[in-house]
C-alpha cells in the first residue's frame, strides 16, 4: 500500500515537473528560518527599528516551496494556483496579526518595567 501511495505521489511529480519530495523538504526546512525572521522581526520592532528586511526575508520563507513550484512546475492547474494563493494570503493575515500582537506584548512589558524602574 505504501508503495502504491509512494508511486503516484511521484507520478504526480512528474507529471507537473517537479519532485515532491524536494518540494516537501523545501516547505519543512523553511519553517525553522520562517520562525527565526519572524523572531527577529519582533526584535527589531521592539527596538524602533525598520522591520522591511526582516519580513522581506519572512515572507521568502514563507512562499520559498511554491517559489519552487512556479519556477519547475510545469501545466500545473489554474485551481492549485488560486487554492495556493488562498493560502498564502490566509497565511500572511494570520502571521501579520500573531506578529502584530507579538509585538504589543512586547512592548507592554518593556513600557512596564520602565516604569517600575
């Protein structure tokens, strides 16, 4: 059976021009580095400065495996398209307001122990 599942999941690769595996390594491989941007982003925004660069590199991250998908993959539908950009753009709604909220707490708790100083 897993090998059932194992082949047409490569025939799927195929048949659009890019490896799933590569694709799946691209997407769990970038979640750590994802993280990581968003974790300086919060860092730089508690301290006043510009965020540009690290939620430049943040949303790289975050598309970086359907990056790979353009580029390689070949007839691919136009309903993955639209699914995809259903979820990129759910995505980044949902990154923005978590770091959005990141960075209030951030700065609540820094304001307070000004103040108790």
């Amino acid at each position: 059976m897993l090998e059932a599942i194992n082949e047409w999941i490569l025939a799927q690769g195929a048949q659009y021009g890019v490896n799933p595996y590569i694709f799946v390594a691209i997407y769990v491989g970038a979640i750590p580095c994802f993280l990581a941007s968003v974790a300086w982003l919060v860092k730089r925004a508690r301290a006043g400065q510009s965020t540009v660069l690290p939620t430049m590199v943040a949303g790289f991250f975050f598309v970086s495996a359907y990056l790979y998908l353009g580029i390689f993959g070949q007839d691919i539908p136009v309903w993955v398209w639209i699914f995809l950009a259903a979820l990129i753009a759910y995505g980044a709604f949902s990154t923005i307001r978590d770091t959005r909220k990141k960075i209030a707490v951030a700065k609540a708790a820094e304001e307070a122990g000004d103040s108790v100083s």
